[in-house]
C-alpha cells in the first residue's frame, strides 16, 4: 500500500503556499500604496472610475469611529 507525502514534503508544501500568499498580499499593499500616492500628488485616479461608489474616499481627521 503506497503511503503518502513526507511529512517533509507537507511542511514544505504548506510553506509554499504561505510564502505565496505573502508574496500577493504584499504586492496588492505595493498597488493600494501607489494609487493614494498617485491621487493625492496630482488629485486625480489612474484609472477611470465610471459609478462614484468606487472613488477614493477622502481621509478622515481625528480618530476612526
């Protein structure tokens, strides 16, 4: 009967895919970062923005409630 991954090879696996997901998450905070940089320079959006809902949202002085 053929056994399963090592658990070597599971540990490494689940690694992986940590590692992948780090990867993403902080390419999608690069691209958010980027995009505010962007609007607040020159107050406009790289991209255009068709419904008003999706608009950047200005910032809030004070604290968050």
């Amino acid at each position: 009967m053929a056994e399963g991954p090592s658990q070597h090879s599971t540990d490494l696996i689940d690694r992986a895919a940590f590692l992948r997901g780090r990867y993403l998450t902080s390419y999608a905070q690069c691209e958010f970062l980027l995009a505010d940089l962007s609007f607040r320079v020159d107050n406009r959006f790289r991209y255009a923005l068709e419904s008003g809902s999706m608009r950047p949202k200005p910032w809030r002085k004070g604290p968050a409630r």
